[in-house]
C-alpha cells in the first residue's frame, strides 16, 4: 500500500506542473503560428521570374567585378537571414580554389538550421497532446475518490480540468503538426533556391535569362506579343472565313430516274415444217 500512496502522491504533485506545462505550450504554438504567418507574408512575391532575373542581374554584377551590387541583387530574394548569409556566401567563393566545398558546406549548415527550426514545432505535436492526456487522468483520482465520498462539488471541479486540459492539448498539437507541414514545404523552396543560385554562378555555367513568356507573367503589358507567338501567327495559314448567307449554295435536288421502257413482246417462234416420209426403195429392174 505504501508505493501506492507514493505514485498517487507523485501524480498529484504533478497536476500543477502539467498544468503550467500545458499553458507554455499553447503560447509556444500561438507565437509559432505568429511567426508562420510573417514567414508567409514575406514569400507572397516569390517566383521563378523574379529569381532567374535576380540570377540574371548578379551575374551581370560579377561579370563586371562587382560583387557588392552582385549580393545586393540576391538578397532582394531572400526569404531569410540564414539564406541572405548563405547567398554572400555563394557569391564569395564560388571562384575560389575550394569555393565548390565551402558553398556545399553553408549548405548543408542552411539544411541543419532549418531541421532545427523544424524540431521544435515537431515536438510540441507530441507534447501537446502528452500533456493534454497526463492532465485527463491526474484529475480523474480525486474526482472518483469525490464521487465515492459523495462529493459533487470536487468531482465536478476535477473533471472540468481533466476535460479542458485534454481540448487545449489536442489544439496545441494540431496547430503544431500543420505549422510543421507549411514550414517543411516552405524550406524546402528555399533550399532548393540556393541551390540553383548555387549551380548559376558556378564559374563557366550558363546564366539562366528570363524568356518573353515569364516577363509577361510576371507584370508586362498585355499588348506584348513574344516573338515567337508572333512568327507562329505570321506563318499559319489562314483560316476558312466562314460561308455567308448570300455565299451558302442550297444542295441541289437529285434528278429523278427516267421512267423504264416496257419490254417488247417477245415474237412467237415460227412453226416448224412437218418432215417428209421416207420414199420407198424401188425394187430393182430386170436386166
């Protein structure tokens, strides 16, 4: 009985720990959620077009010797101070005799960071819902010894914890595991970014230019025609213009079939003449 008594004294002992523990939690999530929504704000602009042209114009900057304008032109995309860092960087040593190495390693530093972010919305997906269920069932000793002793009133309060507990734990993990989702897809966008603005600048690779069809997209004139489209419609040929009334020829009727000529009557066969009989032989005459 005596161990009894201890775990039941150490499950009490921990209902207010529990208790605060799940109050952190939840304004844990809330500021991740906070923060989610900044990091969303931030990559509301962001596109293929404006990061080829952001490509095109540091390339242009190296070209001639400007790396300064060149880390300026790329960081009007980042997303982040660790992809800003990792994009001077990249603009630093992508020359150098080990630059390749160093570039491969502040990317895989950018990776590490990101998993870091990452793990703590990831472990609040578990708390959450840890705390939510230690919370349930700590309670839930005092309000049964309440209801053997006829106690409503302690039942009652006891279990009003237990059950806002267990809501505020399955929020918290909730919120966290969708948090976790954006975010993984989120860095992974910027991962694969710096990487591309990795293989673009590498000495001798061919600066990607932004084509007719993306400027447009991303905010030309709709009379803007590229010149491909234009030679397309240039050299088609032209289509059938469609027949007008006046133009339209009615289907001529069929002609009808001449009436058939009635067969002649077929001409009776001409009789036949009647064989003559035989002449008797004469008897032969005296000699």
């Amino acid at each position: 009985m005596e161990v009894e008594e201890v775990l039941f004294d150490v499950a009490e002992a921990l209902l207010i720990p529990v208790l605060v523990g799940m109050l952190i939690a939840l304004a844990l999530v809330l500021f991740e959620f906070g923060g989610l929504v900044a990091e969303l704000i931030r990559r509301r602009g962001r596109s293929r077009v404006k990061l080829d042209q952001a490509i095109a114009s540091a390339g242009a900057a190296l070209s001639a010797g400007d790396s300064g304008r060149a880390y300026l032109e790329l960081g009007k995309i980042a997303n982040s101070k660790s992809m800003r860092s990792v994009m001077g960087s990249i603009v630093e040593h992508r020359s150098a005799a080990n630059g390749a190495d160093r570039i491969a390693k502040d990317l895989a530093e950018f990776d590490y960071s990101s998993v870091r972010r990452l793990e703590r919305t990831r472990i609040l997906v578990r708390v959450g819902p840890a705390l939510g269920l230690m919370g349930t069932l700590i309670p839930l000793s005092p309000a049964l010894a309440g209801l053997a002793e006829g106690d409503v009133e302690t039942l009652a309060d006891n279990l009003r914890v237990a059950f806002s507990v267990t809501v505020a734990g399955l929020l918290v993990g909730a919120i966290a595991y969708g948090i976790s989702l954006v975010r993984d897809r989120l860095y992974g966008q910027d991962f694969s970014d710096l990487e591309y603005i990795a293989a673009a600048l590498a000495p001798g690779a061919i600066i990607p230019r932004p084509t007719a069809t993306s400027t447009q997209a991303a905010g030309a004139t709709p009379n803007a025609v590229a010149p491909e489209a234009a030679t397309r419609a240039l050299t088609a040929p032209a289509a059938p213009a469609p027949a007008t009334q006046a133009t339209q020829v009615a289907p001529t009727a069929p002609a009808p079939a001449a009436p058939a000529q009635p067969a002649a009557p077929a001409q009776p066969a001409a009789p036949t003449q009647p064989t003559q009989p035989a002449q008797p032989q004469q008897p032969g005459g005296s000699t």
